[in-house]
C-alpha cells in the first residue's frame, strides 16, 4: 500500500489536471492511498507538527506547493519529496520546471500567423515561469521583424489590484493598434480583458489575446472568450506518479525533474480576427476558416469577391505569406491535430471529418507537416489512454 501526503492546493487548473493524472496512475498501479493535512495545520502545530503525522501515518512521498524555504524541514524524513514549484532547485527533491522558452515562441507564431507587426506581453514580475515566456516571445518576435512591448505587474489582491489597474490601463491605452497581447497566464490575461472592457478597447478587433494554462473557468468567463496555450498537466501527474512509484519501490531518492510542455492552442473569440486590410481577402479567410473540410475551388472562391483567380491567388499570398492551397492545408491539419488529442476517434475518421478524399495522402501530409504519423502524434502528446506502467519502466 503506498501512502502519497498531498499539500496541494486543488484550486487551480493546472494543480487539477495534474492530480488527476496522478490519481489515474494510482488506480492503474495501485493501491495508494492519498493523504491531505489542513493547510493551517503547520501554522497550529510547527514544521515537527508537521514531521510527526508524516511519521506517524508511515508516508512514502510528499507532494508539496509551499516555496521552497518553507519546506527544507521535510529533508529529514529521506523520503522523496515532489515540489510543484517552478523557481528552486535542490540535490533532495524532485520538481516541476517548464519549457517557458518555447511557450513564448509558440504564442509569437501563433499571432504571426495571424499577421500581427505589434507583439506586446504581460507578465508577472515576481515569477521566473513569466520571465521565461515573456523571453521566448521577446525573441521569436526580434527574429519576425515585429514591434515589442512589455509590462509587468504582479498577483494582488482585490484591494491592491483596486489601486494598481490604473497603470496596466495606460499601457493598454498606449499601445498601436491593433496588437496580439500574450498573457503569462490566464488570470493575466482576463485582467486584460476586464480593463479593455472598461475601457473600450475592442477584442479582438484592437486586441488580440491569448492566455497561458487553459483554465477553462477563467478562459469563459471574459467575454470575448480568452484563448489559451494548453500544457501537458494531467501527463506530468501521471509520469510524477510512475517516478515517485518507482523511487518508492527501489527505496531511493533520486531527485527528477519533470519538464512542462505546450501541447496546442485552444482557440476562442479573443483571438479570431486577423490582422488583415484587404476586406476581400479578410472575406475569403473567414470562409476558408469555416469550410476547409469542403471541396473547395478557387473559381469558387472568386464568386465571393471582385477578384479574378490570378488576382485573388496573388493578394491572398501578400496579405497571408502563403498561398490558398497551403493555408486550406493547414486548417485541415490543425483540426486533425486537435481532434486526435481531444477525441477518441479513429485516425481514419478524422482524416475523412477534415476533408482528405485520399486517407494515405492525408496520413503523408500530416507527417510531412507535423513530423509525427497520426498514431504517434496521438501517442506522443495526449494524456488519454495511456497504458498502465510498471514502477519499474
């Protein structure tokens, strides 16, 4: 029977996903046992109030949020400690850290694709997660030749943000428009859509936003509803679980480091405009965008707008950097993707949903395109699944 103290606070999105990663591993491979203390309970009784009922309940690993001065006490048990925390390092214990570098690449190409020349980020300022994103987008922006800027605030509370959300409205206000805002989370990206609200600054039309986290509560609360990068959280549980189990098993304590990934973006309305001036091209990607599982043509295409086909094909490329075929397949290719990570749908099925006539050719396009057949992209990214493991893979 393993025994796993969970001081976690489960309010989260991410603390969420992550738990019931952990819970599903549990179940596969169990018995385990989950364990809580109240988070007073080392206010009342001390860090050896704390040691004592570890001892006491015969705890085989702790999962802790508290910063890492706050849980040094927790070395004298020897027994394998997992930190949900994104700043410390030690030699004791084992951690979250996250690719932050390649989230801020991934928003900065996102709104490329959209055409946007204005990138701005807001950040936190008391976080190195933050830091690293704002960095990541700050250098895939330089590397597309766009215009970057940066502000930062910090997590407040109601009375604080009461008096400080005067500053994030005058960068707001300042910034040209439109722009693409890439939110270090999601609860930063809804105090943007609350003071653009406030303000009349249109999303998406002056602002495009994307949040971090994909916490879906917060993300549908705004209105635009916020887009999100969605992280691979009830994965990370879920290999937390395997390693812990296997540390435990082998009776070792042999710190990890497990890294967070970006796995796609979950688009909604703050992010749906492009930024396009050709009100006939803008015409035709919003078709494009509705109907790509179509057979579509461009003699079709010219019937919507007062464009010949060579005049529509070469506007079309100039506005967007590709050309009408590539972009159909690119559309085409996101919704596979999205589908096989959100779905349990066959690979087949997908591929006829998203409008290939020819399944093999719809197999080498998505290959050629993402680097992964179907199958292994299903295998590499979704959290759905997932075989039972041994504690001693």
């Amino acid at each position: 029977m393993i025994k796993i103290l969970v001081l976690i606070d489960s309010a989260t999105e991410f603390s969420r996903r992550f738990l019931s990663g952990l819970v599903r591993y549990a179940h596969e491979n169990g018995p385990w046992i989950f364990y809580r203390l109240p988070l007073y309970y080392k206010m009342l009784y001390g860090e050896e109030g704390v040691l004592e009922q570890i001892k006491e309940w015969g705890i085989d690993a702790v999962i802790v949020q508290w910063e890492y001065r706050e849980i040094k006490f927790l070395k004298k048990l020897d027994i394998p400690v997992f930190l949900q925390n994104y700043e410390d390092n030690a030699d004791w214990f084992s951690k979250i850290s996250g690719d932050y570098m390649e989230v801020g690449a991934i928003a900065a190409n996102f709104f490329a694709q959209k055409r946007f020349k204005n990138f701005a980020f807001y950040g936190n300022k008391n976080f190195l997660w933050s830091k690293g994103r704002a960095e990541g987008y700050r250098i895939e922006v330089e590397k597309l030749g766009g215009n970057y800027y940066y502000f930062e605030s910090e997590y407040l509370t109601n009375s604080q943000w009461s008096r400080s959300h005067i500053k994030l409205n005058k960068w707001l206000s300042s910034l040209p428009k439109p722009v693409a805002v890439f939110a270090c989370d999601d609860y930063f990206a809804l105090q943007v859509a609350e003071m653009c609200k406030i303000n009349h600054i249109d999303i998406p039309n002056e602002i495009s936003l994307l949040g971090v986290d994909n916490d879906e509560l917060i993300c549908n609360l705004s209105y635009p509803s916020i887009s999100s990068i969605v992280t691979d959280d009830e994965n990370i549980g879920y290999v937390a679980g395997k390693k812990l189990h296997k540390l435990i098993i082998n009776k070792k304590n042999i710190p990890f480091n497990i890294i967070k990934k970006p796995i796609r973006i979950e688009q909604r309305q703050s992010t749906e405009k492009y930024n396009i001036a050709n009100k006939y091209i803008l015409k035709i990607i919003e078709h494009l965008e509705k109907n790509f599982a179509s057979d579509l043509s461009i003699d079709e295409l010219t019937q919507m707008v007062p464009l010949g086909r060579r005049s529509l094909e070469k506007k079309f490329k100039e506005a967007m950097g590709t050309s009408i075929y590539q972009f159909i397949i690119d559309k085409k290719i996101e919704f596979f993707s999205y589908k096989l990570l959100t779905t349990q749908e066959s690979s087949l099925d997908i591929a006829i949903e998203a409008g290939f006539n020819d399944v093999r050719n719809a197999y080498r396009i998505f290959k050629k395109n993402t680097g992964h057949s179907p199958s292994g992209f299903r295998k590499k990214f979704s959290t759905r699944d997932k075989p039972p493991l041994s504690p001693t893979d």
